[in-house]
C-alpha cells in the first residue's frame, strides 16, 4: 500500500516576510536623513555589545550596553529602543537603535516587542492560555458522521494507511463505488477491514500482527466494540457520529505506534490481562466453594464480591472501550452488577502503556507470567499470599540496529513503561495522594498553586473560580427529595444537607498511575475503593441537585433550634435540615446529625469509611433499632443497611423512621 508523501516544508526562511506594496514606492527614511545623520554623533547599532537577537535592527534582548552600562559619553545618556516608526524624529541626545526600513518590509509594532501602547507589558500567560483553548476548541469538536472520507480521514490522522487511497478513480466510479467497497486501513502491527454499503459498514474485522493465542482471542470481540461504534442510531445517517470510533483508533494506534524494536504493547497488555485473568477466576471459585449453598441466582453478588472486594475484574475491551481495564468499584454492587455493564458508576484503571526513559522507571515487560500457571492462594482474605513472579526483562530486538544496544554494549530496555489511567480520575487528600505515588516509585506533582481543599476539589465546587483557602474549613448545602415510608403509607420528604469541613485538608485528584508489575495496583485497591466509597457518598448527595457552596465564617448553618424543631414544625417547612461533618484525618469520618421522628430527638450516628471501602459505625445516640439487640450489633446491622443503600438520603430517613 502506497505512503502518503509528508508535506515538502516551504523554502522561504521562517524568519524573511514579505515587503506591504506601499513601502516599495516610499522614499525611505534612512535615504531622506543620511546626511543629518553622518553630521551626528550617535552611532545606530544592529546588534548590541552582548550580541543579543535582533530583528531588523532592533534587539530582542535587553543588554548591558542598551542600558547605558558603557564608557562612551554618548551612549551614557538615556538609551532606549523604538520601533521604525519614529525613524528621522530621533533627538540627537538620545541612543535609538532604529530599524532600516529597506532591509525588512515589515517592522515589529509594539505588540511585538512584548509593549502595549498604554506602556504596560502583556500578559504572556494569558496569551498561551487564549492559544491553547482555541488548541483545545479544534481537538473537541465532533470527528464528522460515518462515512467512508469520514473513516478515512480519522486513519490518516491517527497514522494509519488506506487501501482507498492509492486507488485512482473516475469519475463515473466514484459514484459507483465510494461508500460502497471494501475498506482496510493499517499500522505496523494491527489491520482492520471494513465492508461498506452506503457508506455504514457492515462487518467489521480486527487482525492483530501477532501469533500469541491470547490476543488473538481478542480480535473478534474488537471488532465487534469497533462495528458498534460505527452504527447508525435508528436508521437516521445524520445521527451516526465518528465521536466513540475515533477514541478507539485512537487508542490502537497509540499502542501501536510504541510498538518498536520488536517490542509489541498488545502483547504486553495482553499478558498482564491473562495473569490477572487467571487471579480472577481463581477468587471466583474460592469465593462459590465457600458458599456451598449458593446458587446460580448470585453469580453476579459473587462476581461484584470479588471485584469490589478481592483483586478486582479485568476485562478486554468491555462498556465499548477498546483495551484493558481493571474494574474494582461500584457503589450499587449490592443491586446487582452484570458482564459487559456499562453503568457510569463503575470505578475501573484503564491499562495503557507510554514512552519513558529506561533510566528513569523500570520498563515494560512483556510476558503472561506475573503469576505462576497453577494458582493456588493459601489465605483467600490475604492479598499478601497471591504468588507473584518477575518475569525476566524485556529487550529490544538486536536486529533493530546501533540504537538497540546500550553504551555498555548490553541490550537495550525499551523506553516503555506500563500506566494506569484511572477512570473516572479519583479525588484523594494530599498527603494519601503523595503516599500512593510514592509506593509506586512515581515523582510528586509540581505544585504552583495552593491546591482545592479536598471537598471543594470532589464537588467540583471550583468550577465558578477557585475559593480562597480559609482557615476555618469549607462548607456547601444540597436539597434532596427522598421516599420515606412509616406505617405501610409511603411519602416524600426534602432533606436539606449541609456539609462542613472544619479542618481544612487538600486535595488532589489522581488521572493516571505508572506502575512497572500489576502487583503494585492490586496492593492499591484497598485505599482506591476507601476514597471512591467515600467520594461516591458524599458526591452522590451534594451534587445533582441545586446546590451552593459558602465560606465558612459565613455559614447560616444549622442551629440547636433547628435541630431541635418538632415535627410539626419540619412539616410546615417540609424540609428536614440534616448537618454532615467531615473529617479526614487518620480514617474518614462522616459524622451526621439529624432530627427524629419522634419529635424533639436529635439523631447522631458517626460514619467511618475504612480500606477496601469496609463501613463501620462507631456511634448511633438515638438511633435505636426494634429489636432488643446490644449496641455493638445495632452498629453492625447500621453499616450493613449503609453499604446496601449505597447513599445517604435513604439510609438517614430509614433511621429516622426507627428513631
């Protein structure tokens, strides 16, 4: 197949511009004032004594000799640049370089020389800002409809070649056959054929260059994440968008472009998926052998079980994203969690892999043998007694050339490393976010802002410009209209929430992890799912509603009175006001006080989410259960009822209505 040919690169110098038609016929500045200028003592460099940049005479750099910083009587005076514009009204007591008209058509203005008219400099920040939004305008914008020109378009972007693109056609055949052939496009390392007809396809197939049984398991199951992308929503062509296809190639491409040196990225994400895989399955078995009562009914609580509880799911190519992931959290497992769900709640880490120096983090390995081929875990409740293995380095290959062998003359290590791109991105305390990076040999981020308290950055409440950090922590009210139930009558009540964090704690949200054996992430589960629990909660509650966020010293928080209200009194507000306060120092704790039903009972319960997303109450004044239980048992069956709620609008009003 052909290579398009690379845009020749134009021969006129970046730096030469062309002469505006009405300089050619003007008498030149220069010309008019040679003889004024030979009787004056003031010599007009070009460049200045440091040898700074110039451009058409004028320095770019501010110099010593500029500044007056010079033996010359002369130049000892007030010496300042100007633009070309003041040519020939130069006093003779004043050192301006100025810029020869004849030279360069077209002189800097003052915008150029980094100076606005009214004096001031401009604000360069601002200016890349404005740039890259514009950058980021033309990325975002819809990839087009499905059509054949729209998929091939999208191949060449991404670096792939076209059969459809070499051929040459009449114009009576394009009519015939655009829209209406076979189309292929490819990298180095992976192939997909499309069939059209009226330009939607009809089949889609994927071919991965490679003979490792296990990825080319998944090339069927590819395709078919590649063919839905590509259909057309209830028949209407107009309505098909190339959006979700183009992310996707995008992705296959990526792996498939660092795939040098005989060093293939789908093989290694492959063995990593067939390891994990295997740990999976593994856990499953355990899990159904320790419940021998069960049956088919709770196949999905197991899977959501081992998932959300053990070494999590890894799935290829699932919820129409092409690649590996690792699911291991959803906040509504206890309601039920099918294969293949695409519900948005699902926490999961996309596994990817990137350029990095060999030098500077351990590269990828490409190997299925992160654990042995006969799993056996002694303690299944222990993720310290999974049985990993190194497998031994991966090099590049030796037929690659000099650049494959190190300076030693060693082989080379691929500047590859695995990362994991956390999907959504999770929000953590700074001080946790540190220690994640750290246990993963990963460098701190570069802070040049005082990072967003840790419940502003969740909330996303810096979306209407960032607040100023306040000593006395960060507060921010929601409404919710929640089913309550008392006596077999249903109703609905409005719970009106106010969140407080009164020690401040900052934030920082994790997009992505680089890892260098799947070990590491396994062993980060525990606290991933501690703070998705945590953030699913209180995010579940304060967003999603018309919501507001205050300073702290100008809280109108709730007061004894409020919560002390009677019921009648909350029934003619019909909102029942609801104080959440967050803490998270050591373990995070939610400690939420509420009014009863019993009127004139204020509710107290602390909330505390631990490693591996495990609730425990350790307080629950005037909440009392039916039955005769001892408080320890209350507290069990409270965390239990939270953990099967998922939020905790229902779970207060249940309280409430055992109050």
């Amino acid at each position: 197949m052909a290579t398009p040919t690379p845009p020749q690169p134009s021969k006129r110098p970046s730096g030469s511009v062309s002469t505006p038609s009405h300089l050619h016929h003007a008498s030149s500045p220069v010309a008019q004032n040679r003889q004024a200028g030979s009787k004056t003592p003031v010599n007009h460099p070009t460049t200045g004594s440091t040898g700074s940049k110039t451009l058409a005479g004028t320095p770019m750099v501010h110099n010593l000799s500029s500044s007056g910083f010079t033996s010359s009587p002369t130049a000892a005076m007030l010496s300042f640049n100007t633009p070309g514009g003041l040519e020939g009204h130069t006093p003779a007591g004043l050192n301006m370089s100025t810029p020869r008209v004849g030279g360069v058509g077209m002189m800097p203005t003052l915008s150029d020389l980094g100076l606005y008219p009214s004096g001031g400099r401009r604000n360069e920040d601002d200016e890349r800002r404005a740039k890259m939004r514009k950058v980021l305008q033309t990325i975002g914008r819809p990839k087009g409809r499905v059509s054949e020109e729209g998929i091939a378009r999208l191949a060449r972007r991404v670096g792939f070649q076209s059969d459809i693109d070499a051929e040459k056609l009449t114009l009576e055949e394009k009519e015939r056959r655009v829209g209406n052939r076979p189309f292929s496009t490819a990298g180095a390392h992976i192939a997909i054929d499309l069939n059209l007809r009226n330009h939607v396809p009809q089949s889609v197939s994927v071919e991965f260059g490679t003979e490792v049984p296990a990825l080319t398991d998944q090339q069927s199951r590819a395709a078919e994440v590649l063919w839905e992308d590509l259909q057309v929503p209830d028949g209407l062509p107009l309505e098909a968008r190339l959006d979700r296809f183009a992310i996707n190639l995008e992705r296959l491409a990526r792996l498939d472009r660092l795939s040098v040196g005989g060093v293939n990225c789908f093989e290694a994400i492959t063995g990593i998926y067939s390891s994990l895989r295997r740990l999976y399955e593994h856990e499953v078995q355990k899990l159904k052998a320790s419940n021998p009562d069960g049956t088919s009914s709770n196949a999905d609580d197991i899977a959501a079980e081992v998932a959300c509880q053990k070494s999590g799911k890894p799935v290829m190519h699932e919820r129409g994203k092409i690649g590996l992931e690792i699911q291991y959290w959803h906040q509504g497992r206890r309601m039920g969690w099918k294969d293949g769900s695409s519900n948005a709640d699902i926490f999961a880490l996309r596994i990817e892999a990137e350029p990095s120096l060999a030098g500077l983090y351990p590269s990828l390995r490409v190997s299925d043998a992160w654990l042995p081929a006969s799993l056996e875990v002694s303690d299944f409740d222990a993720m310290d007694t999974i049985p990993w293995q190194d497998p031994a380095p991966t090099f590049l290959a030796a037929n690659e050339g000099a650049t494959t062998m190190a300076v030693d003359g060693q082989p080379k290590l691929p500047d590859l490393r695995f990362t994991a791109k956390l999907d959504p991105p999770i929000v953590l305390p700074y001080q946790v976010a540190l220690n994640v990076l750290s246990s993963l040999g990963a460098s701190p981020p570069e802070i040049l802002v005082i990072p967003a308290q840790y419940p502003a950055l969740l909330l996303d409440a810096t979306r209407d410009g960032r607040p100023s950090p306040s000593a006395l922590g960060f507060t921010t009210t929601a409404e919710h209209v929640v089913l309550s139930q008392r006596d077999g009558v249903e109703s609905t009540v409005t719970h009106e929430y106010t969140l407080h964090s009164a020690k401040p704690d900052y934030g920082l949200k994790l997009y992505e992890l680089p890892f260098s054996h799947p070990r590491q992430l396994i062993e980060l589960l525990p606290t991933l799912r501690q703070w998705a629990s945590l953030g699913s909660l209180i995010a579940a509650t304060f967003t999603g509603s018309k919501h507001s966020k205050t300073d702290a010293r100008k809280t109108n928080g709730l007061t004894l009175q409020d919560l002390l209200a009677d019921h009648e009194t909350a029934s003619v507000r019909d909102k029942v006001p609801i104080n959440i306060a967050l803490s998270t120092l050591l373990l995070p704790t939610l400690n939420i006080t509420f009014p009863t039903n019993d009127g004139g009972r204020v509710g107290s319960v602390n909330v505390q989410v631990l490693p591996n997303s495990e609730i425990a109450v350790t307080n629950h004044d005037a909440v009392m259960l039916a039955n005769n239980s001892d408080s320890q048992e209350q507290a069990r069956k409270l965390a239990k009822a939270l953990d099967v709620c998922g939020g905790l609008g229902g779970w207060i009003e249940w309280m409430r209505t055992r109050g």
